[in-house]
C-alpha cells in the first residue's frame, strides 16, 4: 500500500487516528497518509488538507444548522479530491456522521473504504447499521461485543482492542502527575474536564465551576485543575476567571491524561474521556448538557439506560451520570463530595470501583495498531 487517505474529527478522533498510523507505517514504512487530522496524525507524517477541528460540532439543531455548509463544502471537495486521485484505502476515523455517507460514495467508485470506531449503534441510532453495510468493507471495532453484532448484519468487523488502554499504564503515578503539573503532593484534587468541544464547553463549563465554588465551601483545601486543549483555553480561562475560585483552579494547556492521574476524584463531560478516567482507575462523575431540541431527539433514540461508556461497558451505574436539566451545580458538587468522602473515609469503595475499572482496562489492551493493520491488509 503506497496511499491511505483518513479523516479523523475532533481530539479524540486525531489520537486514535495518530495511533493508527503507527501499525500502517509499521507495516508500509513508504506510506503516504493525507485527508483531515490533527497534530497527533501530523507527528506521524500526516498530510492535513483540512484541521480536524473543522469537523468538530454536536447535536441536531441550530449548533450543527450553522456548520452545515461549510462541512458539506468540505466533503465535497474531499471527494472530488480523492476521486481524482483514488487512494489505495479510505479510513473513516469516528465521525460517522460525516464519514459514511463519504465511505459509501468513495465504496461505489471502487475505493476500498474502513470504519475505525464502530458507531455506537448498541447505544441509539440502530438504522445506521444499513447504512454501515452500504458504506464499507470492514468495522475496526474498539470493544470486544461490537463484531458479533456487526456480523449478525452482514458486516466484517475485527476487534482490536481500545487504543487508549495501550497508551495509559495500568497504574497510574498519581505523584509524578502531581509533580509534573505543579501540584501539591498531598490533598484532594478534582479534575474539571468540560468537553473538547465549543459547544460542550460553551453548556457545561460554567456550571461545572459553579459546582466546584460549591465543593470548596464544603472542603476549602480542594485544588482544582483544568486540561484545555488550545482552541478552548482562552474560553476556559475566562470562565475560570469569572469563577471566583482563584488559586485554587489551575487551567492547563492539554495534558489531559496527566490531570487524570493527579486527581482523585473527576466532573467530566460524557464521551471519549470518561473512558480516559476509568482506565486511570478515577472515580468520576459524568454530566452532560445540549441544546433542547437536540437533547429531545437524542433522548427518544436512546437504547440504554446509560450515556458514560464505562456504564455502558459495565452494564451497570457504576458512577453517576447527571444529564441536561439534572446537570445542576448543587447535584454535581453533591455527587463529587459523596466521591471525596470515600476517598478519605471509604478506601474499600474506592478499591472496588479502581478494581472494576482495572479488569476492564485489561478486557481492552490489545495491541491495536498492528491488529488494525494487519485487517486494513486483508481487504486490500
């Protein structure tokens, strides 16, 4: 294989497609990568004709009405692109809204084309499984019930195994994270990740910072800190500001996953990153907020009593949620509490949780990136 073409959105989408690269590169060391990603995928050589950011909106009303244009524009002229210049294999990575409808076009015209995070159709949105089948030769799922359900549809799935549990160590060093972030060695830590998101830092980050004025009252020694990634700091750092929290809210640039080792307990927006802190072994407390009219169509597709991924992965309400109108800072500051409590007077709740999470974290080491290689060869 001498081209593959990718398209990754948002933040989580760039580090599983920057993980990806590595087997394909292993595997085809003259391999020319192009398409839409972010700085992880540019690392590994990755020719971005678009920032991956350009594809990073969520919802259904008026916050993806105003993006529309301009994301259809972008596929258009990516198709046209790759059509004309056909590449060996299309990898969708995530982002299925904008991806499937692109896989199956490019499918028509001869293009093998692969789907790297099997849509979350178990969740909500079953019809998409047409849809899938029409758009490509093979799902490379990241847990292990996803193929199962994909062949029972007609659809070649491989499971290989969830990226992240290559990349976060099965103990974490809460003491170095400390260190390396600037942060006390003893006392409680909460780490406030509101999204990678505009539009869920837009709904979530103010009322998180409200919740932690809260916790601070009820325990003063809290210290706060805060990942943003650089096209949100400046929001984040605003609305820090305006908290009232002063020293005790850090805001940093990225470095997400050592704020997750730091801490001791997370308020977290629902998504990618809660697995991020399950497989850190942290409890958490998930919350999200969207539009009202999205959150009324999201509410009638979905499946599953759970939103979390590691509710879902547990199949139980291992950690709280608190969702749209229940995301209020007296329920979050509350729940975050009940969790710092238990830290300093429950070890065995925490251990069980941390045990959970661990079984769960192994279930999920796999090594991806050459698994994931070795598939894309099998249909090429």
């Amino acid at each position: 294989m001498n081209n593959a073409a990718l398209v990754a959105g948002e933040t989580s989408g760039d580090l599983l497609a920057g993980l990806l690269l590595d087997g394909l590169r292993a595997r085809w060391p003259d391999l020319h990568s192009m398409g839409i990603g972010g700085p992880q995928m540019a690392q590994r050589g990755f020719e971005a004709w678009w920032p991956h950011d350009k594809l990073s909106v969520h919802g259904f009303g008026w916050e993806v009405l105003r993006r529309y244009r301009e994301i259809v524009g972008i596929r258009k002229q990516l198709k046209q692109r790759l059509l004309a210049q056909p590449p060996d294999v299309f990898i969708g990575v995530d982002a299925p809204d904008f991806n499937l409808d692109l896989e199956a076009d490019l499918r028509a015209q001869g293009i093998k084309t692969v789907h790297f995070v099997c849509p979350s159709v178990w969740a909500w949105r079953p019809e998409r499984l047409e849809k899938i089948k029409r758009s490509v030769d093979h799902v490379l799922c990241i847990f292990p019930f996803e193929p199962e359900l994909l062949a029972s549809h007609g659809i070649a799935a491989t499971y290989v195994g969830h990226p992240l549990a290559q990349v976060i160590p099965m103990q974490p060093d809460r003491a170095q994270a400390r260190a390396k972030l600037g942060l006390a060695a003893e006392g409680r830590v909460v780490a406030i990740l509101p999204g990678s998101r505009e539009s869920e830092v837009r709904h979530l980050v103010d009322v998180f910072f409200q919740a932690a004025v809260l916790i601070k009252k009820a325990q003063p020694a809290t210290q706060f800190v805060v990942p943003a990634i650089p096209a949100l700091q400046q929001r984040i750092e605003a609305a820090a500001a305006a908290s009232g929290l002063g020293q005790a809210l850090k805001v940093v640039r990225g470095q997400s996953h050592a704020v997750l080792a730091a801490c001791d307990v997370t308020l977290i927006a629902s998504g990618t990153a809660t697995l991020e802190a399950a497989l850190f072994k942290r409890p958490m407390v998930i919350a999200y907020r969207m539009g009202a009219l999205s959150w009324q169509i999201m509410r009638r597709k979905k499946l599953q009593p759970w939103v979390g991924l590691p509710n879902i992965l547990c199949r139980e309400f291992v950690v709280p949620e608190l969702l749209q109108d229940d995301t209020t800072p007296q329920a979050l500051a509350k729940e975050v509490l009940t969790w710092l409590d238990a830290v300093a007077h429950a070890p065995e709740t925490i251990q069980r949780l941390e045990n959970r999470f661990s079984a769960l974290h192994a279930e999920l080491q796999r090594d991806t990136p050459t698994l994931a290689a070795h598939a894309i060869a099998s249909i090429l």
